[in-house]
C-alpha cells in the first residue's frame, strides 16, 4: 500500500452532503475485483452525461481542479453500501486526501486501508478548507500526517486527530496484509514449533 506522510496538492470542494459510494463509483462497474482502471468512472453519473461526455459544470471536470488530489466534502462523506471499489476509485483518480465533518465507518475504514487520509474536522475548520479549495489550482493545500496539520495556501495551519494505530499503518504503508506479513518471523517460528510438537498434523 502507498504511504501517506505529507501531501500537497489541489484541493476541490464537493459541499453536497451524503455523498454515497454508488455515487462515488456506481454499482455497474463493481465487476472488477481489480484496484486499477476505477477512476475514469470516477462519480460517473455526476461526471459524465448519459451519452458519455462530460459534464462541464461538475468540479472535476473544470480545469481548476482537473488534477486535484484532495477533496474537502459535504458531511456524512461515503455512506451507503459498503463496497470497497469506493476508496479504489478514489485512490486510482489520484485522491490522497478527503476532509470532511463525518464519514460513514466503514467508507472510513477502508480509506485507511487504500493509502488514502480522511480527515474529520468541526464544520467551521471544514469551511475554511472549503473556502481554500474554492480558490482553484493557484491554492493549493498540504496535509502533514506525521504533524497532523492542513495547511492552506495562505499559510493558516489547521490541527486534526487521527488514531495513533491508522496513523501507523498510514505512515508506514501498511494494509491488513502488510500487518500480517510483519509477523512472518513470529508465524513461521510458530509453525516450526507446532510441526515438531504435533508432527502427525
């Protein structure tokens, strides 16, 4: 998994409250068990016409914000379904970051385990991201995981939590896989000792 230790980026703001994962990635393209390829469908019906262009008037389809990393977002930011291919979709478009007052758990979950940071914050320190991020590609804002600070693009520093355990795991790459594999002298140790005890198993 990637790591997150600091990011700087273009910010897009995406006020709409709900934003749930069939919105974030719609359900016909969950045959995939895939991580890449995700993002062109990206917020597809947001982003895209019925007939296939794009929508001019969604955020990242303007080019202010055509290569933004960050998303700063209405509250309740991944409810619905607890499909997985949300954060994938995210992460394969390039989105490092998304700040919002609330997630759904388990949206918030797997963000963790797909390289990306959520960020929760009160509505007014939100507001002020929001705000930066409406300046477009001239603002552009750095998330510093180690010292749990945003930074705006002019200068205003804003402090977040985050559990020291995600913290972890984000800092240093590692996924539930990742974890394990950090015990593979502790297993493999373990199944030595099992085989000469129990030999018959």
């Amino acid at each position: 998994m990637q790591k997150f230790v600091r990011h700087s980026g273009i910010a897009a703001p995406m006020p709409l409250v709900n934003i749930d994962t069939d919105m974030i990635i719609p359900k016909q393209f969950l045959k995939t068990i895939k991580r890449s390829g995700l993002g062109k469908n990206l917020f597809d019906e947001m982003r895209y016409h019925p007939d296939g262009t794009e929508n001019p008037d969604f955020v990242l389809n303007k080019p202010a914000w055509r290569e933004a990393s960050i998303l700063v977002t209405g509250d309740n930011f991944g409810c619905g379904s607890s499909r997985e291919h949300a954060p994938w979709a995210l992460a394969d478009f390039g989105i490092r970051c998304v700040i919002s007052t609330s997630f759904a758990d388990i949206f918030f979950n797997n963000c963790f385990k797909n390289g990306i940071l959520p960020v929760v914050l009160p509505e007014a320190e939100r507001d002020r991201c929001l705000r930066d991020a409406e300046k477009g590609s001239n603002a552009r804002m750095e998330v510093d995981l180690e010292e749990q600070t945003i930074t705006l693009s002019d200068g205003e520093v804003i402090r977040f939590e985050v559990d020291p355990f995600r913290k972890h795991c984000l800092l240093n790459g590692l996924d539930d896989i990742g974890l394990t594999l950090e015990k593979a002298p502790a297993i493999a140790a373990f199944e030595r000792r099992v085989a000469a005890e129990r030999p018959w198993v």
